[in-house]
C-alpha cells in the first residue's frame, strides 16, 4: 500500500509540449519493492519529461490530438476508470492514476504487490484508493481559498515539505496535507495522550460551534464528543443517500440505509438523524444527504421552435407556493449552443430584466429578489443568429438542433426544501465549557434545468423506475 | 568545487530534477553527492536549502551514491551530521533521519556488518520507544516528531526487510499502550506483527513468546538478520491481491497455543479499538494488513472486525469503503452475511453516484461494483458481472444517460449490457424495456458523433459504446440488428469517420462484423460522392469489398477513377482493387485494371494498376492471395508502398530459407552399370514440388541430375532416393545440394543443404559377366592384366574380433570372385569409367591379413591402402 510517484501537471493547451510538470516526487524505497515484486513485468518510473509526454496523449490533451491514434482510440481500448496504462519507452506503465482538474493534472503510480502480467483487478490492488485520496487531498490543498497564481505556485512550493511529513517513504500518513502543515508548527506543543493523528494540535480560544446546513457543517473547539441532530418539520422529506465524515463515530442502522433507491412509502424514516462524532480542527463538511421532494421549488416550461432563419422562444415559470420567496438571487440562463452570435432579439419579460450576451449567444434573465405576487412570471420572443465563428460561440454535445435546455441560478437564506433544521438546543456537547452554537440554512441551485419541451430532450432513466 | 550559495543550488538541483540521466551524464555529475554532503554542514547555508538537498537524496538516492559502498559512506556521513547539530531545535533531524534510512535501503548495504545500519537502527528504535538515545539529540519539544519519524523509518525497513524488527514485537506493543503518537505506533506495531506471523508460518515455528515484551538493549541485538540477509525475493505483499493471495496458504503454517491465540487477540483488538484515531488513510491501511494476516489463522475469528463495518459503512471516503471491501474478499460469509453483503452493495451503489463525490471515485466504485468479492460468485473468475445481489433496483439506479462523462457512460452501459443480457427473457411486457432505452442511448451517441465538427472524443465514445454492445450482446438480434441501421446511418451523415468503421470491423465478431460489412458496401456504391468523401468510402470498400461477384462495386471505381486524380486517391482507389483481387479477382476486374493502367493520370498508379493486372491474368487464386497478403517478411515497414512491394518480392522471387529436409547417405548393394547413391530423406517442413540439385566439386563426375519429389511431409514416411553417378574418375567427392521447393502458403523457397560426402566404397560396382565355373581363371587374367602399366602393393588389413569371414561379408561380399573361407578371398572390383582394384586375402592372423592389391590405375593406390585400413574400423 505505497505510491512509488506522483506528480503534479498543469494542463497548457496552446504551448508547445501542452503542459508542464509542476511538482513531482519518487520514492527509491518503494520502487525498489516494485521492482522485486513486478518482476520481468517490470517497468521503471520514467523521468519528468517523457512522463509527461505520454500522459498528455493518453488523456487526449495535446493540440494535435485530433486525429484517429488507433493505439489510443480504438473502439476496444475501453477505460471505464481514472487509471491508465501509459506507453513509455515502448513498455507501458501501469496501473497510473491520474484526473485532470481546474487545469491541473493529478497523477501518481501505486506500488502492484505482484507481478503485473497477467493485471490483477484494480479493486484488489489497496494503492489505488490511497492514490486517489492522496491526489484529492493535494487538490483540497492546492485549490482551497486558493484565488491566483501566486497562491498556486507558494502552495506548490510548500509541498515538498509536506509531503515529508504527510508522505515520507510513500505510503500516505495523512491525505490532509493542511495538517501537515499544521503540525510543522504544532511541533512544539506537548500533546496529551491519545491525540487523534488527524487532530494536529489543541485549539485555544472560545469554545464555539457553527451548523450550517448547506451540507456543511463549522465547528471548532478541542471536544472529545459532540451529537448533532437534523430534524424534520412533520411534513418534511426523509434525508437519503446519506454519507458522513469519517470523524462520526456511530451510525444508527436506519441512517445507514436509508437511500433513494428504494420507493419511497410513509414508513421511510425521517429522523431524528443523530451523528456522534469527534470533530477534527478544521470546519468540514459532516454529512451530505440526498432528498426527493414531491414537488421542485420552480416550476416551468420551456418552448423553442426553429422558424425558418429565427428561433422563437416562450419561458414560463412559476415558485411554488410553500417555497420562500426571497431569494439571494434568481436567474434564468438560456444559452443557444451550436450556433453563431445573436444578431437580432426581439423579447418581452413578464417580470426582471433581460442580459444580452450577442457573442456567447446568451440570454440571462435576471429575476431578482421575488417573484411578483402571481408567482408567474414568462419571457417570450424570437431570435436570430448570424454565421457561426470559429470556436467564438459555445459547443455543446448535447444541444444539438432544438435540443435546448434554461438553467435556473437561485440561492433562498434561511430555508432549506426537506426542512432539514439544526435545533440548536439538540446539540449535546460532552465536554467542559459551554460552547456557542449558531446554525444557519440555505439552498443553492446546482443543476437545475428545463429542457425545451418541442425537441427531445437527453434520455433520462426516470420511467423505468417503478 | 568550493560551496555553493543558495541560488546556484537552486540551479543545480532544478537541472538535475529537469532530467536526471542527462545530468549524470554531464560533467558535473561525479561531484553531486559529495558536494551534497559536504554543503550540510556548510553553515552559510539556510535551513531550508539544506532540507531541499535532503530531500533530494531521498528521492534520487540511486543516482547520487549508485554502489552499497557509497551508500554506506554517505550514510555514515548523514548520521555524523546529525550528531554535530547544536542541541536547539532543528527543520534537518526529521530529514536527516529519512535520508540515512532511504540511502542504506536503495543503496543496498543495509546488513549486520554494515557500521552505518548498526548506529541507525538502534538509534531509531531508541527513539520510536520513547529513550534518551544521548547527549544533543535535540530539545524535549522535538522528541514527539522524531518518535514518529523513527516509526516511520522502522517501518520502512521492515517493509524493504520483513521479519527485522521480529524480536522488538513485544517492546513495541508494551509501548503501544501507553504514551506516544498513536498513529506511527500502531501502523509499526501492525506490520511487524503481521510479518512477524508470516514469517513465524513459513518457518513452521511457533509464537515463541514474541507477543510478550522483550527487554530493550540499547546496543542491539534485538534484530532480525536472517531474513534480511536473503535475497530479495523474501519480500512479503503487505496488502495481497485477491484473487492471487487467496490460493495462498495462508498462516496454516502457524498453530498457535491457546495462550498464544488470545494474547494476538488481545493485540490485534487493541489496534482497531484505537482505529478511529488514526487518519482514515492509515485506519483502511490497518485493515487491509491485520485482516489479511488474520485470514486462516486458526482462533482468529473475524468478527473481531465486526465494530468496525458499522462506523466504516456510513463514510464514502475511498480508502476506508475499500478496505472493507478488502475485508469481505478474505473473509467473505464468515464476516458478511448475505444481509452485510447486500448493505455493502446498497451503500457501493448509492457512492457510485452520490453528488457529492468527485468523478474518480463514482468510476472506482463502478469499478469495485463490477469486479465486487461476491460470497457465492456465479460468474468466472476475474471476469466483471453485476453481483447477484445488486438486483435490477439498484442496478437501474446506475443507468448511463447522455449527461455522464465518457468513463462513467461505459462503465454503467456495461451493467445495461449485463442487465440486458440477462434479461432476455424476461423483459417481454416492460415498457420502455432497458433494451429499448440501451438502443436509445446508442441513437443519441450516434447523433452526437454525426455532428459536423463534433469532437473526436464523441465518436471515441459512440465506437466504443457500439464495441461494448457488440460484445456483450452478439447474440440478440433485437439489438443487433437496430445497431447496424444505426451505423450505417452515422456513415451517411458523417463519412470521415471511415477510420474508425475499419477499426470497428477489426474489432467486432462475425455477429455484427459481416451484416455491418454489407450495410457498409450498400452505403458505398449506391452513394458514390467526390472530394473527402470519395477517399473515405475507398478506405471502407478497401475494408468491405469482396471479390467475384459485385458488379456495383466495380462500376462505382470506374466512376470513382475519374475524380481520382491526385496519387493519395490513385493509390486509395488501387488498394480496393488489390482487395479485390486477394478475394478472389472477378470477372469485370481485369477490364477495370486495364483501364485504369491506361487511364490514371500519376505513372506510379499506372504502373500498379499494370502489375495488378499482370497479376491477375498470369496467376492463379491461390498464389494470387498469397502474393497480394502481408508480407512474411516482418518487420513490417511503415510504408504500405514499401510494405506492399515486399509483399510481391517475398512471393514473385524465390526465399532463401533454413532446408526443410535433412539427406544421409544409406549403404547401397551396388547392382547395374553405374554406382548409385541411396539417400535417406528426413522430413523437417513440408515442402512440395520439390527439386534437389546436386553439384560435385572439381568435375569428378559428370552433371548430376536433379531429383523431383512432388510433396514431402514432416511425419509421412519418405522412400529413399537413388542418385546415380557418372565417374569421370573413380574418386571420393562432395556433393553440393540445394532444395528449390514451395511452402505451403506458396512461397518459392530456395536451401542449400550440407555437403554430401562420396566415399570411394561408394563407387565401386561388381565385375559383370563372370563366366561360371571359370572364375578363379577370370580373376588369374584379370590379375595378370593390371602389369606392367599397373602397380601391385601389399596392405596390412587389421581384423576385428569377428575375423576375416565377418569383415569380408559385410563390406566385401559383391565382389568376391573366388572364395576359400575362411582363409582366402579373391576380389575383384570394378571402379567407371575404367579402373579395377584386385585383392587377394590369404593367410589372415588373428589381428589381420596381409592383402595384396594390383590396379591397373596408380591413383588408384593411396585410395585403395586407406580403404582396406579402414576397413575393420567400419
């Protein structure tokens, strides 16, 4: 269970090798094991420069990749996972884990304890999830309240020391690479006994605790026990799908299964949802829960009709009447894909205001803060485009001819759908001191879309389910 | 090289970390690892630039001290260094410590004599155990760092070396109970135990105590030399993969006393009761080690890891759900009910989408769903299938729709597949069927692929989703069939996707491949199109055209040859004319070819389409394909010109090959005018049409004829060949062979055999026309003819045991004229064109018989005393 390389990418398309190799660390100890262990199947860790070669073009990501390789794009050369097989040298190294993310490329190659011919599964292969969390907790670090480059490239340079203290010989001590870093100044503090070593050190100041339920929950303050409960309103739709930080220490069973893939009926448990837990200093997210509520906030529907050079367009929408109307923010997006800039619109809101957006071919319908006291609000027109630009207006794979969809952007404070609430009163702290505890609620859109209702839309499984 | 300031350190180690090897093989590079060394204790230098040094040496340890004995110096060095530090906080002691450890184990020379290895380790293990290890190591703030540093590099040894810290097993959990970093004690303490009960199992030795602790000896003494000492292959897998370690013996090996078994008990239970405190990468590493040691341990029961599911079960962290998928490949039903079993599966299934969690992990437990340890497997080993227990609930749950990405489309339209397959039956009154939704979802692929200037990655897809369906439901016509409307719909509206075609009909089985081919052909000739068009349908009918019998094939390249009128598309065009011909020529061909030998307008396409004609009027089907095929003479040049050009080379002009018979030369009773030669032929290949040649050296003998054989096979008995000869002078020779013959894939072939070699005895015939009854005056005439122009000698002719009679039977009998057994012979032998050599054998001894011989030809003599000489030897 070790990793034998890793290396950090930045994805450059437009220079001339299409990226750069950031950060990159081996480790001899581990590759002397592989070399034992991999036997005549051996194939040693390349240098930065050819590494990152063969990486670009298994992942599709050099300029000129836009010809048929077929020892690349041959129909039978399926991968259904993050993990490759990279020819180097006229050998391939495998198994190499590696995503590309916000332009960075994550890669690292776990130690196979046998021979790698013929490949053993990856699902018996224990160096795989801990390459994957090891590159997801570089990009916890890399891309947490990281706002620039010069950001970038300081945590880039602290992660060599780092990784001596979250990853010495290769095999992971901590995916928490913000611990690491804590705990280089820690260093000096006399810990007690039985400090959990993902707890980097004591916390001094005012016991506090924060619930806020984005699925995210703050809380600081060294306590060797804490119990938040989710409540739900009589009405309210049982949380499923539900994951927890690994910091909670007991799950009641019907937690544990509870899950949107069974039909739902009155019997579904709906809580109260306790997790005991051990909280670890930085604030982190103790759950994430899915729900099916019998209703969406907004309602709509979407109308596009390609009439011979324009396109004419009818949105309704309608909030629904238990939904809180005071939004953050409310908008409608309605991008044309595959076509050229907006020349000419012609287009009448019921309700806000409407953005142009004639080069992106973009149409953003800003609704504001309410929805008028009908509720109902439309936008109807026609639209007309000119001749396509060269990668100037968005492509989209999916949007093709009147396959169209409106994305709706909201964010409501204060409310969740389930009902899902945090009673303060609930939280039971086992610990000295009496912490302050505040909650918040709010509801984000994420992908909220409705799909023109004159074209087919993306096939969905939905009606498959009983 | 005097020291170097911070920058130009920066410089060197960023040139050498650009590319290690062209670094070493510069001029600077003998002097890396001793400037490296020495600038540690430069004291112009800051901190962090000698940790940047460090942490070179721990990554490149191999290039800067490439030998176990610079190896050893440079960790002598790192571990003086780290005794001369003042005793005030330092950033160096961790990384010193992990630079002496990396540098003794990549370089080799970490053993018992090794002066470096017997400071360090008792160093570490002195610090891991919480000891004052002497004067200066540091202030009391930094011992709890260095304790875990120490327990990191002890457990990197006993990685690189299992069964070292053998002897320290009962000190280190004494100590795991008490103060200290929990986390780089417990992962120490595991893998030392773990190794210790494999290494305990193999030897068939017991426990011996080793769970109970020991007394620390700061000098050592406590390590474990013998397995470290062996070659490297005593490696142990810390995490084994399954399926492999389960066909492993396992701890069989290891009877523990019941005292034994609950002491290991107690220590195993200890470490997962602390579990939680651990990070969760270090907990799934926890697991993974202890419940692969446990396995088959007899008292070991797995429910000891029981507590632990419940907690593990509600994460979706990637590490901790796969170990506990670890757990139930060792364990199965004995820690998994069948109700734990689908529980896993249900919370495997709902993280294989949940929003919340990054692509990478969704396509792992996609992954882990279809490969999932099932404890009663159904299927093949290592083949992927949905579990039994999945159910097509949740299997629906993880359909592929158009909004997935690539990865995470194939995976869940593997499970349709799977659930299609298995569905056939039942599936009959559903609507939408998932058969139905399966065909939907290729149409939607498909139209995304057509899309003009869509992505490569599109069609990537759509081919790759054809392939999987292909392969996993070949045998549904339902779905086979609307796979290839489908197809050579997407061809229509997007012909430069041609390539890919050709790469799926060299992928597909007959099921698809041959309906699609016809489809494909269809779509072709009843389209024919100009520009890029043109050149994608010539690749396809290259790939799809049979020969025989199309005429719409032929007449669509009469069309096609007049917008041809660059080279690529000339030689596009002739390719499906070689198709053709390798299927089987027909009958407009030859027209065509004649045609287009007159008509194209580039000298090169002229000149093929001359040669394929050539071809197909002057050979027949047979060696036809095999002159148009690939060539046998790999390896295969990138140019198809180059490579079709030696495909006609290898076929038109004869291959010099390895023989593919083997010839002796048998004794042969001599009988008629002239000597023969009875060749033995031994059958290595099969070779027909064969034809021996054979040439003597020096005109000897007049030409040789060539023997035919029409068809020889490895197996068949061969009848033995006569080779008669014509001497010009009765003397030995070598015979020259060759061997022109055709393989059976039609080759011309062309061999040269070892020499044959003539032996004087070979060409000696029997006088014919004896007068009977006269003989003994025959032989008088004969005798008294050789003088004067002849010679007369006296030869000793040794005898073997058998004597005189024995001798003369076997080697002489033909020619005996008189005959007094066992005491005298007269013998008269007649050599072509016209020499003779009488013997007359009197008075043998017991040794031998003296033999005068007359010849009426002095070359004769030499030849003939070697003869006789030998003759017993024979």
């Amino acid at each position: 269970m070790a990793q034998r390389a890793v290396w950090l990418v930045r994805h450059e398309p437009g220079t001339p090798v299409c990226g750069t190799v950031r950060f990159s660390r081996r480790f001899p100890t581990v590759e002397k094991r592989a070399k034992v262990f991999n036997g005549a199947s051996y194939v040693p860790i390349p240098e930065d420069g050819p590494f990152l070669k063969a990486l670009l073009f298994e992942l599709r990501l050099l300029d000129n990749d836009k010809v048929f390789v077929e020892s690349r794009d041959s129909c039978s050369r399926i991968n259904k996972t993050s993990v490759y097989g990279l020819s180097v040298g006229g050998e391939e190294l495998w198994p190499v884990v590696a995503f590309l993310k916000n332009g960075m490329i994550y890669a690292c190659v776990p130690l196979v304890e046998q021979t790698l011919s013929p490949r053993p599964a990856l699902i018996s292969i224990s160096g795989i999830s801990q390459g994957l969390e090891f590159l997801f907790g570089m990009q916890d670090f890399l891309y947490s309240s990281q706002k620039n480059d010069t950001e970038l490239n300081t945590k880039l340079s602290q992660l060599p020391d780092l990784l001596l203290q979250a990853c010495p010989f290769g095999t992971l001590l901590d995916a928490n690479l913000q611990n690491s870093l804590d705990n280089i100044g820690f260093a000096s503090v006399t810990q007690p006994q039985k400090q959990p070593a993902w707890k980097a050190g004591t916390y001094k100041g005012k016991p506090q605790i924060s619930i806020s339920i984005t699925e995210k929950c703050d809380l600081e303050g060294i306590m060797p026990n804490v119990t938040i409960s989710l409540n739900l309103p009589t009405n309210g739709s049982p949380l499923q799908d539900i994951l927890v930080h690994p910091c909670v220490t007991s799950l009641d069973s019907a937690i544990l299964t509870s899950s949107s893939l069974d039909t739902m009926d009155d019997s579904a448990f709906s809580g109260p949802y306790k997790f005991p837990f051990t909280p670890p200093l930085e604030s982190f997210s103790l759950c994430y829960y899915t729900s099916q509520v019998p209703v969406p906030p907004i309602l709509g529907f979407y109308q596009m009709k390609e009439e011979e050079v324009q396109l004419k367009i009818l949105v309704n929408l309608k909030l629904h009447e238990s939904v809180k109307n005071n939004f953050e923010f409310c908008e409608a997006h309605i991008p044309f894909f595959n076509r050229g800039p907006i020349t000419h619109l012609e287009c009448k809101v019921s309700f806000g205001q409407l953005e142009v957006f004639r080069e992106k071919s973009l149409l953003v319908w800003i609704i504001g803060q309410k929805f008028p006291k009908s509720m109902e609000i439309s936008l109807s027109g026609t639209v007309t485009f000119g001749v396509k630009g060269h990668n100037k207006q968005p492509f989209d794979q999916i949007c093709i001819g009147s396959t169209a969809y409106v994305k709706l952007h909201f964010r409501i404070l204060d409310y969740t759908l389930t009902g899902c609430y945090a009673d303060q009163h609930s939280v039971q702290v086992f610990a000295s001191g009496k912490p302050k505890i505040s909650t918040n609620r709010k509801l984000i859109s994420s992908d909220y879309y409705i799909w023109n209702s004159k074209a087919p839309a993306p096939v969905t499984y939905i009606s498959l389910l009983p | 090289m005097g020291p170097l300031s911070r920058e130009a350190w920066a410089q060197r180690l960023g040139a050498f970390r650009m590319s290690p090897s062209t670094f070493m093989a510069g001029a600077e590079s003998e002097d890396l690892g001793r400037d490296l060394l020495s600038d540690l204790r430069n004291e112009k230098l800051s901190e962090p630039t000698k940790v940047s040094l460090l942490a070179l040496s721990l990554e490149y340890p191999d290039k800067l001290w490439p030998d176990a004995l610079a190896a050893e110096a440079a960790a002598t060095f790192l571990l003086d260094t780290l005794l001369l530090l003042p005793p005030r906080p330092s950033a160096l002691r961790r990384p010193l410590l992990l630079a002496a450890t990396t540098t003794l184990l990549v370089g080799g020379a970490l053993s018992p004599t090794s002066g470096a290895s017997c400071r360090l380790l008792p160093l570490l293990l002195g610090l891991a155990l919480g000891r004052d290890v002497g004067r200066g190591f540091g202030p009391t703030s930094e011992q709890r760092l260095l304790q875990a540093t120490a327990c990191e590099c002890l457990r990197e040894l006993e990685s690189c070396k299992p069964g070292l810290l053998r002897g320290s097993l009962g000190l280190l959990r004494s100590l795991s109970g008490q103060a200290g970093p929990i986390q780089p004690l417990s992962m120490l303490l595991a893998l030392v135990l773990r190794n210790t009960l494999v290494v305990q199992s193999r030897s068939g030795a017991g426990l011996q105590d080793l769970l109970v602790a020991g007394v620390f000896s700061p000098g050592g003494g406590s390590w474990d030399w013998t397995l470290a000492e062996e070659a490297d292959d005593q490696l142990l897998p810390q995490t084994p993969s399954w399926p492999a370690a389960e066909k492993e013996p396992g701890l069989a090996g290891l009877e523990p006393s019941p005292e034994e078994a609950r002491e290991l008990r107690a220590a195993v239970a200890q470490l997962l009761d602390t579990s939680y405190l651990l990070t969760t990468v270090a907990q799934a590493q926890l697991l993974w080690l202890l419940g692969w040691a446990l396995r088959g341990l007899r008292g070991q029961s797995p429910v000891i890891f029981k507590p632990q599911l419940a907690r593990l079960l509600g994460t979706a962290q990637v590490t901790l759900l796969h170990s506990v998928l670890a757990l139930k490949a060792a364990f199965g039903e004995a820690l998994f009910t069948a109700q734990d079993e689908a529980l896993l599966l249900r919370r495997l299934t709902l993280a294989a989408q949940h929003p919340a969690l990054p692509s990478p992990t969704h396509l792992f437990y996609l992954h882990c769903l279809l490969s999932f340890p099932e404890n009663s497997p159904l299927g093949l080993e290592g083949e992927e299938a949905a579990p039994l227990l999945l159910g097509h609930q949740l299997c629906r749950s993880l359909m592929p729709d158009l909004l997935n990405d690539p990865m995470a489309f194939l995976a869940r339209l593997h499970l349709l597949c799977l659930l299609c397959a298995e569905d056939e039956e039942q599936e009959k009154g559903q609507v939408p069927s998932p058969r139905q939704y399966l065909l939907e979802l290729l149409a939607g692929l498909r139209q995304r692929a057509a899309l003009d200037g869509s992505p490569q990655d599109l069609a990537t897809l759509c081919f790759q989703a054809s392939y999987l369906v292909a392969s996993c439901l070949a045998m549904q016509p339902s779905v086979v069939k609307p796979l290839i409307h489908g197809l050579s719909q997407l061809y229509r509206a997007r012909p430069l996707l041609a390539p890919r075609f050709v790469d799926l009909l060299d992928r597909v089985g007959p099921e698809l491949g041959r309906p699609l081919k016809e489809v494909l052909w269809q779509e072709v000739v009843t389209r024919p199109g100009k520009g890029e068009a043109l050149c994608c349908h010539l690749q396809i009918l290259e790939k799809v055209a049979e020969g025989g019998a199309h005429r719409a094939t032929l007449n669509f390249l009469q069309a096609a040859a007049i917008h041809c009128t660059d080279w690529g598309r000339q030689q596009a065009l002739l390719r499906v004319c070689q198709a053709l011909l390798r299927t089987g020529g027909g009958d407009g061909l030859a027209d065509l070819l004649q045609g287009l030998a007159r008509q194209l307008e580039d000298p090169d396409g002229r000149d093929h389409a001359r040669l394929y004609y050539s071809l197909l009027v002057h050979l027949a089907g047979p060696k036809l394909r095999v002159a148009l095929g690939p060539s046998l003479a790999t390896p295969t040049l990138a140019s198809s010109l180059v490579a079709e050009n030696q495909g006609f080379v290898a076929t038109l002009m004869v291959q010099e090959t390895p023989p593919p018979i083997r010839l002796s030369v048998e004794p042969h009773r001599a009988k008629g005018p002239l000597p023969m030669l009875q060749l033995q032929v031994e059958v290595l290949d099969p070779a027909y049409s064969l034809e021996l040649r054979f040439c003597v050296q020096g005109q000897l003998y007049a030409p040789l004829k060539a023997i035919h054989i029409p068809c020889l096979c490895p197996g068949r008995p061969a009848h033995p060949l006569y080779l008669p000869l014509q001497p010009r002078r009765p003397a030995p020779a070598q015979l020259h062979v060759q061997a022109l013959y055709t393989t059976p894939t039609g080759l011309t072939c062309h061999a040269h055999l070892p020499p044959l070699t003539v032996n004087f005895a070979n060409l000696f015939l029997p006088f014919p026309q004896i007068p009977k009854g006269s003989e003994r005056d025959f032989f008088e005439r004969l005798w008294d003819s050789c003088l004067p122009k002849g010679v007369e000698s006296c030869v000793w002719c040794p005898l073997g045991p058998q004597g005189l009679e024995a001798l003369v039977s076997h080697h002489l009998e033909p020619f005996v004229v008189v005959a007094q057994p066992p005491t005298s012979y007269h013998i008269a032998i007649c050599l072509p064109p016209d020499s003779m050599l009488l013997l007359r054998l009197e008075a043998a001894q017991v040794d031998g018989v003296p033999v005068v011989l007359r010849t009426n030809d002095w070359d004769l003599l030499p030849l003939a005393g070697d003869y006789i000489r030998g003759l017993a030897a024979c």
